[in-house]
C-alpha cells in the first residue's frame, strides 16, 4: 500500500485495475480521457484488455460483452458521449450484467470543453441503473471499487459520474496493486435466451424483473456507507459530488456547526428512507448540488418542510466555494464576506487560437479563396476554432458526425448556398460514415472535406483506426479514409496537401462546383505530432527592409489573413517567433511583399 498524488481519472482507473478489471473501452473525450491511458500504461502487467473504441456506442457495447462472458468490465466517456451509447445501455439495464459494469459519465459543468452541460444523473434514473457520485480524487478509487461489487450483486451496469473538478483535480490516494491476480479472469459466455435475447416477449419480463429490482437497490442505497447523515440543529443542507466538499469548507465557520448535513455518494436510486428521516428532523433545507434541481425536486415530493434549492444556487455552470458560501449565508440571512485572492492582473484576452504551423489554417485560408456565399457546417474537433476571425470557416457544430448531415438537411430544404462539410478524420470514423452515405443514397448536392491530421487532437493525440496502432500501442490494421468514401459511393474523391496552397485551391473549386457529393480529403499531420516526428521544417523570418509594415499594400496580409500565433508584431512591422515556426511557409505565399523568407543558415536540430 502506498500513498499517491493523482488526478480523479488516475484514482479511477488504478481503482478498476485493484478491481479486477479486465476489459477497459472509451472512446477519448475530455473530462473522461485519462482514465484509459492510465489503464493503458498498466494493461500489459495486469492482462487487461484495453481500446480505444470508435465511438462510445461500441465502446459500451464490448465492454458489455466482456460483461456478459462474466468477467469486469469498464467504459468511460464525457457526459455526451453517453447519449451515442443510450441505445445499448437502456436495454443492458433490462438485461441486466454478469461480470460487473461501470460506465464513467464525465459531466462537464461550465461546459469548458463541450457543447452542453446536461446533467446525467438524470440517465441513469432514466435507465433504472445505480449512480455513484464522487466527490475527490479518494472516493474516485473508493467508489469505482464499490461500483464493481453492486454491479455483480444486483448484476445491473453501474454509472460513476463525475465532473471536471473531480476528473482533473489531484488528491492523495492509497494504491495497492501488489499481489493481485493477473491474467486469471477468463470469461465465459453462458447461453440464456430468454435474457439475453431481447424480443418483445422477453423484454416484456425483463422489464418487470427490473423495476422489481430497483425496490432492492433503493434499501441497499438507504443503507449504503457511501451516504452519511449528520442530525444537528433544525436547519439543513443536503448535498452530492464535488459539491461536498465546497459544503464542508463553508460549515467550518463557527456560526455555521449547528446545521445538520446529509451528503448523498448514491445519487440513484437515492436514499429514500434516509432522505425522509433528515427531512423529518429539519425545518428549513439547502440542497446544494450543481446543474439540475435533481435531488431537490426529490426532497420537494415528501412535503415534510421547507426546500430550497435552485431559489439560492444557480442552475447553470459549475459551483465553487464563493458561491456555495453566499448561498448558505443567504438562505440563512446572514451576511457573507467575500474573501478576495488579492490579485488584480491586467491581461489581454487571449482566446483559443489553432496552435502555429496548423494545417487547418492553411485549409481554411484556401477555402475561404474560393468561397463567397457558402455555408459552413462544422463538426467537434480543433478545427472549430476556425469559427473565430480571420478565418470565419464555422457555421455550425452541434455534436459529433453532424457535419455531413446537416449540410444534406440545408440542401433539401432549398438554400441557395452550396452547403459544405467540415470534418476531422477521428470524428469522420466515429459518426461521419452513416451521414456520407446517407449523402450518397439521397443524391445530396454538398462538398465534404474530410481534415486528415492523422490523430485524435482535441483530447492529446490518442490513436484511431486510421492510425495503425492502438491504445496500448501495438501495431494494426490501418483503414484508409478515401477507401471508405469509395465504398459509400463517392465518385469525386481528392486528396490535398494544405500547406500546398495553389493545388489545394484547384481542388476545392473543383469540388465545390462538382454536382453530387465530392470529397475532399486534407492529409497533413498535427503540428505538435509533426514536430515529435521531427518533421518541422528551417524556421522563417522577416525581412525588415522589404516589410511594409502599417503600409503593406495588403493591410497586414501575415496576420489580418492567418492569426498564426508564431506571427507577432514589433515596431509597426511583422516579426515571426522562431520557436513556434513550423516552417509551414503559408505566411510566406501570401505575403505581397515577399518579406518572409526561410532562415538559410539556421541549422539547429528542430
């Protein structure tokens, strides 16, 4: 045994490895990605099985599989990536597990990473599954641990939701992974029909069998430990999740020991009898959790006192202490004093920019070369960036894959602008086939371009099926995009290098005049990835003389046309950062003046 300092995601995954766990499937999505690469570094020791999976459909699914042959199982995904893997996580609740199932549902409060915040305890009641919710990085490896053992006792899939704060912040953790088995859990399919193939007439039954079920998973939630009760004075909060401990923090202040605290680690189903006898002691209640009125809404069906909830703290975003703090000071109608961190800095906004040397940089700038009145459908990926000026690429972007489809809903309802499809190759892979072939099958009229960068970027460069290696990083199969865009039916398919600029412009107007579907697939490698592959390129730099500066004819062409991040300015004139150069050259080409010229005599080892 010995004590670490970890992320929630490390807590998880160390936590499943002293489980037991034996197949371990995600697909990446920030706040959920650590876990698996921590398992990943593990799995040859431990005789895991572990995968990057396509999407978070398939990923439950084998994880499932592995489930149903008897041995543990776990998927682990960000909070939307739970709405692809709906279909078979409802049904697997009717079904029920055998080896045990731990989905991780890695909410995303303040939605610093994600298209939405929706709060997915209400999933799992959605399901009939359990909830677990830690609140740090300790319960983390305490909880999934838990999670494994109700899963095989009630043999139900068992969601562990978390929130950024608790996936992404660290905390001592006690790990022991000395003297556990390896590679002794073999599965094992037993047929059994009647559960495990759902036609309507078993399904009808199981269905039954499983709202049965939820009656013992409430009194094993009432007398669960990872709930705690503490009966003080007449006034009360209630609180879950990370919320906890902002909780805890606040009722340190001498005027605040007197309030009784009811902390829920089983958000579902919750602790019915437990609830009731804490709402039965108090007159007035706090319930303090973030996002959705959850268990507030819960404690308002008991009528037994007075509930507050969402009146004092705020439905949307993330809570921290401050807010937490004024809240209970407020609903008791005391008076709070801001504590203030005492730092006044005076910095510019610095938005998120595509890094220096970014092929979709160089793509968009072509794009938008050829394109006046067109509309842009974007997709989930780094390439949304491109919404920002000067770029202006972005349009839309609504969740994974809807690029392509949502260019075919715009060109059936009669939009005069030619839609066009913006879409990374992890992304294509994930959801983007079934809309290119809807594309095909009902005689859309759109361009895809399908940007090739060879990664997973967004989330830290994990591998896909384009790649040719895994997550535990040995060597596969490596499927080719523009084989797959054949086999949907494309007949204009291309391929671009876009830091070549004139032939990538041919080729987009080629495509976009073309009738039909047309593909056009951008192949360049990620900027960070190319520079561990050494593939940078001699450095630029300005000429001063031959800078115009604020009279360049093209008004600050280097940076009004890019917002390359490697370009700055110094003295009314371009100056390029030598250590972010890529040596992409784009800059160089548009410059007017031809100002930017490689460095000849640099030799350094890039």
């Amino acid at each position: 045994m010995k004590k670490e300092f970890l992320l929630g995601n490390q807590a998880i995954a160390l936590g499943a490895i002293e489980a037991g766990v034996k197949v371990a499937t995600a697909y990446p999505g920030t706040p959920s990605t650590e876990i698996i690469e921590t398992i990943a570094k593990l799995a040859k020791k431990f005789n895991i099985h572990v995968e990057w999976s396509v999407n978070e459909k398939v990923a439950l699914e084998v994880a499932i599989g592995a489930s149903y042959s008897g041995v543990r199982a776990i998927a682990a995904m960000k909070h939307v990536g739970v709405n692809v893997a709906l279909d078979p996580l409802m049904t697997s609740a009717y079904t029920g597990v055998v080896g045990g199932l731990v989905l991780v549902s890695a909410d995303d409060p303040s939605m610093h990473s994600s298209q939405n915040e929706q709060d997915n305890r209400l999933i799992a009641r959605f399901a009939k599954i359990f909830c677990l919710e830690p609140r740090d990085a300790r319960t983390c490896k305490e909880y999934v641990k838990e999670a494994f053992e109700i899963s095989e006792k009630f043999q139900i899939p068992v969601m562990l939701r978390t929130t950024t704060r608790v996936s992404h912040a660290k905390g001592d953790v006690e790990i022991n992974l000395e003297n556990l088995e390896i590679g002794k859990q073999h599965g094992e399919f037993i047929k059994n029909p009647s559960r495990f193939v759902v036609i309507p007439a078993n399904a009808r039954k199981l269905h039954k069998k499983l709202n049965e079920k939820l009656k013992a998973m409430e009194e094993y939630s009432n007398e669960s430990g990872l709930n705690s009760m503490s009966l003080k004075g007449e006034v009360g909060i209630i609180t879950s999740g990370v919320a906890i401990s902002y909780v805890r923090e606040v009722l340190q202040e001498k005027e605040l020991e007197d309030i009784s605290l009811l902390e829920i680690g089983v958000t579902h189903p919750l602790p019915r009898r437990l609830i009731r006898e804490f709402l039965e002691h108090c007159e007035r209640v706090l319930v303090v959790e973030e996002l959705e009125p959850y268990i507030e809404d819960y404690a308002k069906t008991f009528n037994l006192c007075e509930v507050h909830g969402k009146d004092f703290i705020p439905r949307e975003y993330e809570l921290n202490v401050n807010i937490v703090k004024k809240a209970i000071y407020d609903f008791l109608g005391l008076k709070s004093e801001e504590k203030s961190i005492g730092i006044s800095l005076d910095l510019p906004i610095r938005p998120p920019v595509l890094c220096a040397g970014c092929p979709h940089r160089a793509l968009f700038y072509a794009l938008k070369k050829v394109t006046k009145e067109k509309i842009y459908c974007g997709d989930i990926g780094c390439y949304t960036l491109g919404i920002n000026p000067p770029l202006k690429t972005i349009d839309t972007c609504l969740c994974m894959g809807a690029s392509i489809t949502k260019a075919c809903g715009m060109f059936h309802a009669g939009v005069k602008e030619k839609p066009i499809a913006l879409i990374g190759d992890s992304t294509f892979l994930h959801t983007g086939i079934p809309g290119l072939l809807n594309a095909v099958y009902n005689n859309a009229n759109i361009t895809v371009i399908i940007l090739d960068n060879k990664t997973t970027a967004m989330t830290g460069h994990q591998p896909h099926p384009g790649v040719g290696f895994t997550a535990t990083l040995e060597e596969t199969s490596r499927v080719e995009i523009e084989e797959i865009c054949k086999a949907c039916g494309v007949k204009f398919i291309k391929k671009v290098k876009p830091f070549e600029l004139e032939e990538t412009t041919k080729v987009l107007k080629e495509a976009i005049e073309y009738e039909g579907v047309a593909v056009v697939i951008a192949e360049e490698p990620c900027a960070l990835i190319a520079r561990k592959l050494g593939l940078w390129k001699t450095p630029y730099y300005v000429d001063k003389e031959k800078c115009k500066g604020w009279l360049c004819q093209a008004c600050r062409a280097c940076i009004a046309l890019l917002s390359c991040p490697a370009i700055t300015w110094s003295e009314g004139k371009a100056e390029i950062i030598e250590e972010l150069c890529t040596g992409c050259g784009v800059c160089a080409e548009l410059c007017p003046n031809e100002a930017i010229k490689v460095k000849e005599d640099d030799k350094q080892d890039r």
